[in-house]
C-alpha cells in the first residue's frame, strides 16, 4: 500500500455525516484561553503525526505532509471551522473554549477514540500544570517532550494480515434498522437534529454489576440498550442488533498504535432472548465479544479492508478514486450496520488530572450510538442521536433504574460537528 492507512476516510463523502471527533471535557475551574492555547502548542509536539495537514499528489491520491504552524485554539464561536481549512491553519485539529469548556476537534481519519485520547489527555495534564504552577501525578499521559511509544506511528501492511481461515463468519440474523429514522436525520431538514446525552455513573456500580453479571462494561451498556429497545420497537421486529468497535492492533504487534484498525462486532438479541436475566445475557454477550475479537475474526475483517486500499492505490485520479471508494466502502453496504452501536475506549489512567475535571464526552456522527469512557472512579457515556427524540434515552434510562444503577443525565446538546476542507485537484 502506497499511502497512509490515515487518508481512507478522506475519500469519503461528508453530505450528510461528519467524519470528526469531538471531545469536550468540562473543567471545575473557568478556562483561561490563553494558558491552553500554550497548552495545546506544546502538547501537539508529542504527537507528530497529528500535526499534518492533506495535500495531493501526482496520481490523485491524497496525502499527509508535516504541518508546522500552530493549532488554532480559539473562543467558541457560531460555527466550527473546518478541518483543513485556513481557518485552523490548514490542520485537522484544533480546539475551542468557552467558560468551562473546552473541546478538542480531530479529523476521524487520522484516528478514532483510541489514538486520539492520549492527546485530549496530554493537552488537559499540560493545562493544568501550566495553570496552577503544579505537577499532577499522571504516570499513564504522555508527557511533551517524552519519546513515541515502541510502534506508536506503525502501520501494517497487507503481507502481515495472515490469511488464516476464521474461526467464527458472523451470519447476520438481519436485525432490525432505523432507516425512517435515518431518511429522516440525514435528509429531513424539519426533523434533523443532531444532538447527545451525557450520563454520568459511579465507576463501582457498574463494575460491581458487571462482575455480578458475567459481564463487562461494553457488555453490560450493549445489553442495557438492546433491553431498552426491546420497548419501544414495533412487535414484529423479530431481531435487535448491537455492534461494538473492535481495535485488533495488539494482535499484529503494534499495540501503541495510532490508526484506527477498527473490526466489528455483532451481537443479534431475539426478542426471546431479552426476557433472559441479566446473567445469561452478559454470558452470552461476553461470549460473542471474545469470539469475534479472535485475531483470526478481526483480522480477517481488517484485510479486507487492506485490500480494498491496496486496489485504491491503482486507481488514477482523485475523482476516480472517490468514485471506487463511494462504490466499494464496507461500512456502507447492505447488511453491515446493526440497530445500535456501543463503543468503549477501554481504561485510560487519567491520574491526578481527573481532579480538575467535572466531566468528559466523546460526541461523533451516529443514531442510537452510545461512547463509553471512563475517568477516574466516574464513567461516562454519550448518547448521539439525529433526531430531536426522547424515546430511546427514556427507556435507556427505564432499564438502569430498574437495574438499581444510578446516574446523573445531562442534555440534550447540539452535537457540533465539522466536516472537512479537502484539495480537491
């Protein structure tokens, strides 16, 4: 493969959805502009390879060249900028700030929630230090001026996808999906209304009840939804189907990895199924996630994806590489999306910084999409959504009281996303 792994998504269209990730991390204390514009501009030194801006070159392919101006950091305003755009000095990532608030923008093409953490983190731990003249004890955020981790900018290459037969093919038992919901969040100006939900819990009630439960914390938010749904959906919908992210790069030896080598997981619930108690479903939830995150399941997954990349690379033209893409791109196709999807970035040490902060959202395009994250003894989930809708948070919010889990629940919110300012010759 000739190109970056990063520069897939760039290829993508952004009509109707947004390829832009937002963290916004609400401070206890007001936010003083001008210490986290420093902040930032010295975070961003770790981490090169976010410090890019898009070019393209000779044979219509888009590309990735070293960025050295400085990340815009700047008051909220009516809009976002753009990513790319001179705006942002041609970067695909900038941050805004507003009272307590601060929001890091970054391109999902460079990275999803996991590679792009480490950074949000790094930025908030520079913040504070520079802000109250302290050190906090944060052993896990890597600090500016530390050396990448062993594999932190790798990529693999097609050759190093076995071909190994898989252990498990996912049979679709074709669950139900929210198309009306969809038609009408993508193409419905009167209904369109992007927007999430921010939930905030107590780590040890979770953890307690998963433990309980044959559980995990994906597990257990991936259960609680598909039995929050189970309510309001239409009788004759025979299936629900949750679907999990799945970053295999450990399995190929690149666990400090930055890109987002993403495979699905599918857990199809018959509505049978969710009169289980809670027990057998976290078995059988559990169960499924570990079957389909066998190296031979993702893996297989993530190759073809290489392949439809290392085809990419023979196409000439950027209209003509567009045009593949749009025809050929997997998440789009028939029988690839589920009724809902939850993501967990897993445990990230936010040491004494956790201190400073009231609260975190992770906010992407989606319907019915919940991010898990977890920050010090506190976990917190957004649920993104299209339309101004109440129906799938009051059930969400139904199944956990009946659960005896609290939480406290905050929102809606806009989403303010942004899209991309791309060169298009």
């Amino acid at each position: 493969m000739k190109h970056s792994y990063d520069t897939f998504r760039f290829y993508k269209s952004e009509k109707t959805f947004s390829y832009c990730i937002r963290g916004r991390v609400i401070m206890k204390d007001p936010v003083d502009l001008q210490v986290l514009d420093q902040a930032v501009n010295k975070a961003i030194t770790r981490y090169p390879y976010f410090a890019v801006r898009v070019g393209v070159d000779e044979e219509g392919a888009y590309t990735l060249s070293p960025n050295p101006k400085k990340i815009v950091v700047q008051k909220k305003g009516k809009t976002c900028p753009m990513l790319g755009s001179p705006e942002v000095n041609g970067h695909l990532t900038f941050v805004e700030c507003e009272g307590r608030e601060i929001n890091l923008y970054i391109s999902h093409a460079l990275c999803g929630g996991r590679g792009y953490q480490p950074f949000l983190m790094t930025c908030i731990w520079q913040y504070v230090t520079d802000q109250y003249g302290i050190t906090p004890v944060a052993p896990a955020i890597r600090k500016p001026g530390s050396e990448l981790l062993p594999g932190e900018t790798a990529e693999p290459t097609l050759d190093m996808l076995s071909a190994e037969e898989p252990i498990f093919c996912y049979q679709s038992k074709k669950p139900h999906v929210l198309i009306a919901d969809y038609l009408n969040g993508m193409f419905n100006p009167f209904k369109r209304k992007p927007n999430f939900r921010l939930y905030t819990f107590a780590q040890k009630d979770i953890m307690a009840f998963a433990r309980q439960n044959d559980a995990s914390v994906a597990a257990f938010f991936l259960i609680v939804m598909a039995k929050a749904l189970d309510r309001v959906l239409p009788a004759k919908v025979p299936v629900v189907g949750g679907e999990i992210g799945h970053n295999p790069s450990a399995a190929l030896g690149f666990p400090n990895t930055h890109c987002d080598l993403l495979s699905h997981v599918h857990i199809d619930y018959e509505r049978e199924q969710l009169t289980w108690d809670m027990e057998k479903l976290g078995t059988m939830t559990r169960g499924q996630i570990m079957l389909q995150t066998d190296p031979s399941v993702s893996l297989a997954e993530v190759r073809g994806n290489f392949e439809t990349m290392e085809k990419l690379d023979e196409i000439q033209g950027l209209k003509n590489k567009i045009a593949f893409v749009k025809k050929n791109d997997s998440s789009t196709s028939k029988g690839s999306h589920g009724t809902y999807i939850v993501n967990y970035t897993g445990f990230m040490d936010w040491g004494e910084v956790a201190d400073y902060m009231e609260s975190y959202a992770i906010v992407v395009e989606g319907h019915v999409l919940l991010e898990v994250s977890s920050v010090g003894d506190r976990i917190f989930v957004t649920i993104m959504q299209l339309l101004d809708e109440t129906k799938y948070a009051a059930v969400f919010e139904e199944v956990l009281t009946e659960l005896g889990i609290p939480c406290q629940v905050e929102g809606p919110f806009p989403k303010r996303l942004t899209k991309h300012m791309l060169p298009m010759k």
